[in-house]
C-alpha cells in the first residue's frame, strides 16, 4: 500500500430505491459515523433523483455527502424526465454517480454521453464517479483490460484532477449477483486503471484519483477487496440500503 494512499470513499448507489420515509436509514448511518470512522473514511449517498434535496437537507452538518445517480449534459431547457447536474447541486448534492451499467445497459448510454455528462458535472462543480467495467462475455474473451481502457479513454474529460473525479469499476457480471472477482483480478484491473490515469490526468494526480470497486461489496467481503492495491473505496448497491452494511463496509477502513 503506498503512503500517498488518496483518503477513501465508501458510496452508495441506492438505485430506484427508497422514499421520503429513508432518510431514517440516512439518521442511521449518520449516528454510528463517528470519528473512529469518518477519520478513516469518506461516506456519500446517492438516493434516487426525487430524495435528492431531502437527503441533502437531512445530512446537513454532518460529514455524509449526498449523490445523484445520472445527470443530463445540458443545464436546462427541453429534456423531458431529465436532471441537470445544476439541479443537483442546488438540491445539495456534491457528487454524481454517471455511465453506470445500468445506464449503458438499459439507456444506451456510449463513452461519449458519459463524457459529456462529466463536463457537465465538472462546469456545476459535482464530483463525477464514472463507472467502467466489463461484461462476463468480454471477460471471458480476455477483453476485461481492453474494454474498461476504451471506456476510460472515451468518458474521463479534459480538466478532470483528483478533486472532480472518481473512477468506480464495477465488472457487470458481479454486480447484484453476490459474484466477485478474485482479489487478483481486482488488483489487477485497478493497476491498469491507475496507469491510464497519468494520461488522462496527469501524473500530478495520477496517483490520487480515488478508484473504487464495486459488485456484491458486503461486509464480509469487504476487508479482502479494500485491501487490494489501487482500491480505494467501495460503490455499494444492495448492501447501502441497509445502515450497519454500509457501515460495516466502511469499517474496513477503520481497522
Ligand atoms: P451491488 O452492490 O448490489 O452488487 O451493486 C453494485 C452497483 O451497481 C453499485 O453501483
């Protein structure tokens, strides 16, 4: 583990799930986030677009960041169902998750739109987590290295440093599945995950880019993958909806 180590970042993507009433999973998490772990570690939520300013509301004053899950690449005007990332950041949240499988998967979002989306993420000042990774099909094949470059390649902006950007792999094949990868193959996708890096943002920042993992994190897997060189946090699905999983997965830091 290298000493300039960036600080890590456990975030939850809760997906289409929740109503007003969790933000009492919110107060949850809030209350057992103390300083034996928020010294440790770096917590954001990304509730569904609707809870965006409530959830915002409610973690005022506390050190939990709060997240949208997809933004539109235009600041306004006729886009109807969309959100600009403007909206988020007046709603309160200071990240974005963009060009997550789901998004490539169900919406047909290209490397391209994903990119478009960060610029637009950087110019309203969010934090863009810009999710990359690899099908079973193309992992079979032995493409995992040269997809998740592609996709790297195509969707990380001009101007983006350590400040602005996380980059989230999540092989697709792992996510929702309880499938992982073994710490080897982690270790190995994050390495060339950070190589890319001194190209796309130079090798000021390369090595502070946070680059998370993310598929079936829980707490008993936890440990083993925070622990893999380059993994610097986790992006949680499932397991963020639930207060002591998500805790118990950024207590692999505290340790
Ligand atoms: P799961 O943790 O439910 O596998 O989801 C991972 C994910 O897609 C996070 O963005």
């Amino acid at each position: 583990m290298s000493v300039d180590r960036p600080r890590p970042l456990v975030a939850g993507n809760w997906k289409m799930n929740g109503l007003k009433a969790s933000t009492k999973v919110l107060a949850e998490i809030q209350a057992d986030y103390g300083p034996g772990l928020w010294r440790h570690v770096d917590l954001v939520v990304c509730p569904p677009a609707p809870l965006t300013a409530i959830f915002a509301l409610a973690a005022v004053g506390t050190r939990i960041g709060i997240g949208g899950q997809d933004c539109h690449a235009k600041e306004s005007g006729a886009y109807t169902g969309n959100v600009s990332a403007e909206m988020l950041v007046d709603a309160g949240a200071t990240h974005v998750i963009l060009g997550h499988s789901e998004r490539r998967q169900y919406h047909g979002e290209k490397d391209a739109d994903v990119r478009a989306k960060a610029e637009a993420a950087h110019r309203a000042g969010l934090t863009a987590i810009v999710c990359v990774g690899e099908t079973r099909e193309e992992r079979e094949a032995g493409k995992t290295l040269s997809v998740v470059r592609k996709q790297l390649r195509g969707s990380i902006p001009e101007g983006s440093t350590s400040e602005n950007l996380v980059i989230a792999y999540e092989p697709v094949w792992a996510i929702g599945t309880g499938l992982t990868p073994t710490a080897g193959d982690v270790a190995e996708v994050h390495a060339a995950i950070r190589d890319d890096l001194k190209r796309l943002v130079g090798k000021a920042e390369q090595n502070k880019v946070r680059i998370l993992y993310g598929g079936s994190v829980k707490p008993s897997n936890a440990g083993e993958l925070m622990a893999v060189p380059n993994v610097d946090g986790a992006l949680v699905g499932g397991a963020s909806l639930v207060a002591v999983d998500f805790l118990g997965i950024a207590r692999a830091y505290s340790k």
